[in-house]
C-alpha cells in the first residue's frame, strides 16, 4: 500500500484487527520512507442483497447461525459449521458478481449442507423453500436418494479405485449402498 503521504511505494503494517464481525479488517500502517502512520480498512465487496432490497455485506456468522439452528440435535461441529459457511463464500464469490441476492445465498447453503447432514438439510430445506406439506418432503427425499444413487454409480464406474471417491462419507466399507439411509 502506498504511502498518501509521500508516495512511497511501500508500507509496513504495524496492526491489523477485523472489525464488523470480521467484514471489514482495519490495519495501522506505518511508512518506511517519511516514517508516518495511516489506517487502511479492507472490506469485501460481496453484498446480499435482502427480499426488501436492503444490501448487506455478506457475512459467514449469519450463515453459520442459520445452518445452526436446522442443526440442533444433529452431530454437527462448530468446525463443520465454519467450513460450510466457508464454502457457501466460495460459491456464492463463485457467481462473479458484487452484488449477490439473498435467495442464492440460501440456495449456496442448500447443497453443502445436504453433504453434511441430510436432516438437518430436509429441516433448513423446509423452512427455505416454503414446504407446505408431506408430499413436499417425500419429493425432496427422492431427489436425495436419487442424487445419491448416481453419486453411487458413479464411484463404481470404470475409474481405477485409487481416483474413485467414496459414495457419501456415512456409507461404512462394509455395508451396501443404503444400508445407513438414515431416512428409510
Ligand atoms: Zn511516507
């Protein structure tokens, strides 16, 4: 970072500390050159953009406080908790743009979330797309299943083994392919 006060080139920080709940960090910097100090704050410029048009800056915490409330009960970790909220940036960074309306962030969650505990999907599912009845459930648990049957054909397919990735984390070495459907 340059210096705005003589143009050095270059700058040395001194401090840095995440303000905003970590949306924004602020670093003290100090100049080589003429030896004064400035502040500069970092800000991402991913914004969600809410139902009422209101734009915020996307923010891990609110996504990690949404997982976390369809998680109650499930064996699930803050750990896991902080690597979906950090996925989630990724793909909705993914997108390419500033400007990220608040459906896709849901959507983002949708997908590392059924990885992670099909429960606690079905639960954040429910709430996020407005299920209205059984039937909603039933269609979404055949859509599991059926996501989960290719991912299955998939690894069986004629791959050598050492590239083959595991068909799900919670299907054990000995049990066929549904045997652990904690659904059925
Ligand atoms: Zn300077």
């Amino acid at each position: 970072m340059r210096c705005p006060f003589c143009h050095n080139p270059d700058s040395r920080v001194v401090d840095s500390r995440e303000t905003d709940e970590g949306a924004t960090t602020r670093r003290r910097r100090s100049c080589p050159g003429c030896g004064r100090r400035f502040t500069t704050v970092e800000e991402a410029v991913l914004a969600v953009v809410k139902r009422s048009g209101v734009t915020e800056p996307f923010n891990r915490s609110k996504v990690i406080a949404g997982v976390r409330r369809a998680c109650q009960g499930r064996p699930v970790d803050e750990d896991q908790l902080a690597v979906l909220a950090a996925q989630v940036e990724d793909a909705v960074r993914c997108t390419g743009s500033a400007e990220v309306p608040s459906h896709e962030v849901g959507l983002a969650i949708l997908r590392p979330l059924r990885d992670l505990d099909e429960v606690a999907y079905l639960r954040f599912a429910s709430v996020y797309r407005s299920f209205s009845s059984a039937a909603d459930f039933e269609k979404e648990i055949a859509e599991m299943r059926a996501k989960r049957a290719s991912v299955a054909e998939i690894a069986s397919a004629d791959l050598p083994p050492p590239v083959i990735p595991r068909a799900g984390g919670s299907v054990s070495a000995d049990a066929p392919p549904g045997a652990t459907d904690p659904i059925g």
